[in-house]
C-alpha cells in the first residue's frame, strides 16, 4: 500500500539532510510502528508523506497503491486516501469543528467523483464516531480545537480518521500528552478502524501506545534511515534497554 | 484663523455645484448655522492630519466622478428579514418602491417634507448630534450635509418598532451625487433596527443623526452595495443616554473610497455601545473606519471590531479612538482592528489611540495585519479541503469576531453568505 524508496529529504531553510535514504513498506492491513530517537526524522517522514511545504525531496520515492504521493498537493494525497493525525493539532479559530468535518468529507469526495454528504446523513454519522470517542456535542459545535485540552486534540483528530476513512493512516505521536486513560480511547479508536484494507503507521517514542495498538512490524529510525525492523518483541526491547544498544549493535 | 486659500477656493467650488434645499424658518436657520461653521473650518484636504491616510479630493471636488453601475446579478438585501422599506434612488425618496410609512411604535416622515412644517421635533435634533461631534476634530464633510441634504428620514421611536426599518439606496445614473441626513430618537425603553443597503449614488454623503434615551436601544446593520467605482462618506452620531444600547454593524465589499466615520457618545451611565464592520476589497478598494468615542458617563462599555481582508493592492485605514473623559471611571473600553492581507501588495493603515482623564478604568486596544496562517492552511488542506477553499475558510474565520456583533441571527446569516459569495467569486 504505502511505498517508500529510498527517500532522502533536505530541510529546505537550513539547507540541512533530515532523511538519508528511508525504505519502508506498508501492506494493507498491518500496522506498523517507527520507534527512534529525538531527531531520529520520524515527524519529518509524516510531513513529508503529507506534503507540508519546507521539505525537499533530494532522491527517492513515496507512493500509495502505486500513485506518487510527492508530486501531489496535500489536499490530493489525502483524497488519495492518507491520514496523517498531527502531533499538535491546529487550532483554527472562527471554523467550527462540524462546518470542518464535513466540509473535508466532501471535497474528499467530490474529488474522487463521489457524490457529498448530505447534511443529515453526516449529522447521524458524525454524531454515532463522536459518541464511541467520548466527544460530545459541544466539542463538535467549538471551532476546531480552540480551548480543546490535549487529550481532547488527539481524540479529535481520531473522529476526523473516523470519519474520514482513509486507507493509509499515519500516526504522528499520538501518544505523546496523553494520560493512560486517555490513551486507551484513543488507542481503542485506532483499533476500531484497523481493517483488511488499511494500514497504519504509528510513530512513537514509547513501547507504552504499542500496548494498545499492537504492531505487526517495528521499525527503529536513526539519523534518517530505518536502521533495524523487527516484530513487536523490538518495542519491548527499547522500553527495557533504550535505543543505545541497538544504535550500538547497527553501528 | 483664516482659511487657506486652498481650501477656502475648494470649499466654495463644492457649495457652488449645491443648492440649499428651501424649508420652514427652523430649519433654514440650522442649514445658514451649518454652512457658516463649514465655512469657517473649509472641507477636508489632504494634508489635514484626520486625513492623512484617505486623499478627500474625489469626495470634496465640486461634481462627483463618474461610477459605473453595478452590472452583475444581485439578489434582494436582506430579503429575508420582514422589514419596512423605504427605498431612495440616486439619493430620491421613491413612494412607489417604498412602504406605508405607518409602523406601530415609531413616527416615520420624509426630510424634504417635515423639513416644510414650522414646528417639528426634529428642530432641536436636527444637526445638533453632528454639530456636538465637531470638537475635538472637525468633521466638514458632516457639516456639508446638514447644511446641504435634500432628503433623508426624521425617525421617532416611541416604544418597541416591531420591524426594523429598511433604508434602501439604488443606484441608477452614473453622475448622481446625494446627501441624505437621517434623524433618529428613540425615546426611553424604545428599541428600534435601522437596515440599510446599497451603494446610493456615484458619490454618496450621508449622515445619521442617532438620540438614545435611557434604556433604549438602537440597532444599525448596513451593507454598503458592490458597486465599485462608487463614492462613499459617511457620518453616525449617535448620543447615549443611561443604560441604553447602540449596536451598529458595516459590511463594505468593494467601492473605490469610502470613508465611515462613527462618533460616539456616551452621556448616560451604564451605557453599551458595539460599533462593530467587516470589509473585503479588492485592487483599487479604499475603505476608511474612523470612529471616535466619548466616555462622560459611569461604567460604560464601548466596543470597536473592525475587520479588513484585503487583496491585490486594496487599501484598509482604521482610525479609532477612545477619550474617557474625568469622572468616567468603571469605563470598559476595548478596541481592535486587524487586516489580513491575501498578497504583500495591499496595505493597511492604523491608527489607534486612547485618551483617558479618569484612573479607574480598563481599556485595550490592539492592531495587526497579517496573512494566512500557514499552519491552519495546511491542517485543513491535510484533510483534503483545497487550498483555495481552506483560504476562504480561515478568511471568513478571520472576519467572524466582527459579523458575531450581529446580535440578530438571520442578519448575521445574511451577513456570511454575502462574504462567503464575494470569496467565491474570487476564488483562484
């Protein structure tokens, strides 16, 4: 499903090399994670994938189901069927999260020739994911997540994949200011969608969301590349050894 | 001290193209009072410092320039409010366009025919709310209309108005140059909603006159037409008695000058004054919000939201201010005006002041200018809204703080989908 060749990938400002030579294959279905260090380039990879400005792509290839995900703007890539669920959600101020919601479901849509929602189905469909999410009806009608506390973000960004029903969903930290209760909704959310005929790729620093979204396959990303990949034993042992021993033993 | 030539030949060639309307004694002796005070200050030029940012020739000069009429499809203004209308073209009352002049709660006369009877209310109303808001700047063009104007309406409100009244400018002739003056009061517990709507005329002075007694409260929500080539300058004055209401809403798209000023006073305690607009312009767009409010009374709240979305080298100015004056202490005052500009040629222009005698107060002002967050640009085209669409989104999102001054929820409604249109049809 999810192609990734070689991919190399400058800092366009800093005139700076982030990914030197990513591969990485997602099939239908699997869930795979990317542990790494700090500035290992795991966010770099999710807004590379989903085409945020300020990144160059110096070699390599990325696609979806065979289509070229780089030379697609962000708007295609996402009606081409890629989520990716922000480690710090955009408050927007003044745009509802209901008006945003189905405003995103039917340009998705209309750009895959599909016919729009009409109000009513989307009220009943926005308001049966809500419910799973625990989100309710007030944080649907406050503009998109203005005020939302963390949790509430990255629920928010949950009932957006809900909603949206993407083929290939990236998970950019999602862990990362949750409490344990708090991830657990947001990782029975994720459950929920995993399907034959999607799949996810979750980037973390910590084994802990892997207990509640568990892997097929484990990547460890450093310094731009995916230095070893494993099953989900791997996440255990960063979480009993740190990455030094395995940076150490690639080295 | 004397006028400068300049401005004295300018300020006689502009009364020359005018006549002075006829009427009974009262109010020839206001008009006589109104020229003699124009004469002594001169109209506006362009080194007046309240005029630095808006070049006043096109409004001064003695004819007005040329407008085109606006040739597009355009849809019934607030065609969805049960209203009363009362519709001027080209700055001519129209009887026949218009409704029975008959509402309960509210006196409605024409200005051209009160104007003939020799004793009225309107004597002690009549140029005095404009003349108040002289000082401490000059307002002439103001001035010129109370001196000038053929027509307007004399609106005395006597309890509650069950509809608003609707003032209607058409546009018809490519010349026409109209001064209309209004006349409001409200007596204590009224309530009454001006609507207005259009472009007026190639050149329009209007001025509105606005007497709140205790406890009344006035709504104004106006759209200013999409004419473009069109002259505006526009005057309210209102005056606030206690715990009364004035809540005034402007929504400007296009038109190659206008200039709203709004001046404000709050003479009663307790008092609540929202003026509040939203503009969008495009290339040669010019649009000046000037607003002045006084704070004389006790823990009154003033509110000033101007919103400006700019593009393709329009031009935006906002000069606000608020004067608290000693002995209103417990005032709330709080001004912002922001621009956001779609592309690095357009420009806007602020000027933001506070005055306050009184040391128990709170007042805030702000101003920025800014473009498109690129953030939320991205979040929302990351969810497959196109990015022409995410722009309009975070625009209107952008305008909001101002159209939510809309009490009245259909208005408002009317209010976005004008904008959400005009984005459309500019859409990239």
């Amino acid at each position: 499903m999810l192609q990734i060749k070689n991919l190399h990938v400058d800092l366009e400002e800093e005139d700076k090399s982030i990914l030197k030579g990513v591969n990485l294959t997602v099939d239908a279905g699997k869930v795979h994670a990317i542990m790494g260090p700090n500035g290992s380039g795991k966010s770099t990879l999710s807004y590379v994938l989903s085409g945020k400005d300020g990144y160059e792509v110096t070699d390599g290839s990325a696609t979806l189901d065979g289509e070229d995900l780089l030379y697609m703007d962000p708007e295609e890539r996402a009606a081409a069927g890629l989520f990716l669920a922000f480690q710090y959600p955009v408050e927007i101020p003044g745009v509802g999260n209901m008006t945003f919601l189905r405003t995103a479901m039917n340009a998705q849509r209309k750009a895959r020739g599909e016919e729009e929602l009409s109000a009513a189905d989307f009220l009943k469909l926005v308001r049966e994911k809500a419910k799973t999410l625990k989100i309710d009806a007030d944080m649907l009608k406050r503009p998109v997540n203005v005020g939302f506390s963390g949790g509430e973000k990255k629920r928010n960004e949950i009932l957006q994949m809900a909603m949206l029903e993407p083929k290939m969903c990236i998970l950019d930290e999602t862990d990362s200011g949750l409490d344990v209760d708090a991830m657990k909704l947001v990782a029975d959310g994720v459950n929920a969608l995993r399907d034959a005929g999607r799949g996810f790729l979750v980037i973390t620093h910590y084994q802990r969301l892997l207990d509640h979204i568990k892997p097929d396959v484990v990547h460890i990303m450093a310094d731009g590349q995916i230095v070893k990949t494993g099953g989900p034993e791997l996440a255990l042992e960063v979480e009993n050894n740190g990455y030094a021993d395995i940076l150490a033993e690639v080295a | 001290m004397a006028l400068p030539e300049a401005k004295q030949t300018a300020t006689e060639a502009r009364l020359a193209s005018l006549e002075m309307p006829g009427g009974a004694g009262w109010i020839n002796a206001l008009r006589e009072d109104a020229l003699t005070r124009l004469r002594a200050v001169g109209l506006p030029h362009a080194r007046d410092e309240y005029w630095k940012y808006t070049r006043p020739d096109t409004l001064v000069q003695a004819n007005a320039p040329k407008a085109a009429l606006f040739a597009g499809d355009d849809s019934e203004r607030f065609g969805g409010v049960d209203r009363l209308k009362l519709v001027f073209v080209d700055g001519v009352f129209d009887p026949d366009e218009s409704d029975d002049l008959n509402l309960e709660g509210v006196k409605i006369e024409r200005l051209a025919e009160a104007s003939q009877t020799d004793i009225h209310w309107a004597k002690d109303l009549y140029g005095a709310l404009e003349m108040r808001g002289q000082t401490p700047v000059a307002r002439p063009m103001a001035t010129l209309n109370t001196a000038m104007a053929t027509d307007g309406v004399l609106i005395h409100a006597t309890g509650h108005v069950s509809k608003p009244i609707h003032l209607v400018y058409h546009h018809n002739s490519e010349t026409s140059d109209a001064i209309l003056h209004h006349t409001i009061k409200l007596d204590a517990g009224a309530d009454l909603t001006i609507l207005e709507s259009g472009p007026a005329a190639a050149r329009f002075n209007k001025v509105m006159e606005v007497d709140i007694a205790d406890t009344a409260a006035f709504h104004h929500v106006r759209k200013q037409g999409r004419d473009h080539e069109r002259q505006a300058v526009t005057h309210i004055f209102a005056r606030l008695g206690a715990e009364s209401t004035f809540k005034s809403f402007t929504l400007t798209a296009n038109g190659v000058m206008t200039r709203n000023e709004c001046v404000i006073e709050l003479t009663g305690d307790d008092a609540v004054a929202h003026v509040a607009g939203a503009c969008v312009g495009d290339g040669d767009f010019h649009h000046d919000d000037t607003v002045f409010v006084t704070h004389d009374a006790e823990r009154c709240e003033s509110r000033q939201v101007f919103k400006k979305v700019l593009r393709n080298g329009a031009t935006g100015v906002f000069q606000g201010k608020i004067l608290v004056k000693e002995g209103a202490q417990k005032t709330d005052g709080y001004q912002i005006s922001q621009s956001l500009l779609l592309d690095g040629d357009s420009q806007f222009l602020a000027k933001p002041e506070l005055e306050i005698y009184a040391d128990d107060v709170v007042c805030s002002h702000g101003s920025t200018s800014g473009a498109i967050d690129e953030d939320g640009l991205f979040y929302l085209r990351a969810r497959g809204i196109p990015q022409n669409i995410a722009t309009d989104l975070l625009t209107l999102a952008f305008l909001a703080e101002a159209v939510e001054e809309v009490e009245d929820e259909v208005l408002r409604e009317d209010i976005v989908s004008r904008l959400a249109d005009w984005l459309e049809r500019r859409r990239g």
